[in-house]
C-alpha cells in the first residue's frame, strides 16, 4: 500500500492506494494519528484507488474517526469502489460514518460542519 498527503484549506486529504492489510494497517494508523495529534482536526480518506481492505485496515478507519470526534473534528470517506464499499456495509461503517462519492462532494461536507 503506498499512500499520499496533502492538505487544501483545513483539510487533510489521505489517498491509499492497494491494499490495507494486516501487513501495513500498524504503519498507515501511526501516520495518520500523527496528522491527528499534530492538528489536523478535518481528514478526507480518498479510497479510490484502494483494492482490498481487511479488518485492521476498518480498524485504522475507525481509530481515527474516533480520534477525530474526541477532538470536534470530521472525518469523511470519499472514492469507495464496489468491492470497499461491501466491506464497509457488512461491518456497518457506512452507518456511522460520513461517506461521499466523489472528492469534490467530500469537501463539501467540510464546509457544511464549518
């Protein structure tokens, strides 16, 4: 899995590509939570060009969405391919997090929070 970084405005944007396993879920939570306990209080998770997630990959997804709500911030998922997006609706994610299709849809939701 290889994943870029890149902030517009106040929003973090965090782009996977590959697969999020078991094998590089511990190395993409500590980036992320870094982000997190350095300020970024608004994080968009760009999973369009993500293949395959697998349970500790949901893990990262959920540690940081509660790290973010402990901190009056926002989370939001955007790009879920078919095969993500099963996952995401079996493990019941999808009802509480806050997910958009495309990117652009996605900052959106941050300016609607603001």
């Amino acid at each position: 899995m290889t994943s870029q970084y890149e902030t517009l405005g106040n929003v973090l944007i965090v782009s996977l590509q590959g697969k999020l396993n078991s094998g590089n879920a511990g190395e993409a939570e500590a980036q992320i939570l870094r982000h997190i306990s350095q300020g970024a209080n608004q994080l968009l998770l760009d999973l369009s060009e993500l293949d395959y997630i697998s349970s500790a990959g949901l893990r990262v997804v959920l540690i940081a969405a509660k790290r973010l709500r402990q901190s009056a911030g926002l989370l939001v998922l955007c790009g879920i391919q078919k095969p993500i997006r099963e996952v995401f609706d079996i493990s019941g994610f999808l009802n509480i997090l806050s997910v958009a299709d495309t990117r652009e849809q996605a900052l959106q939701r941050f300016d609607q929070a603001a």
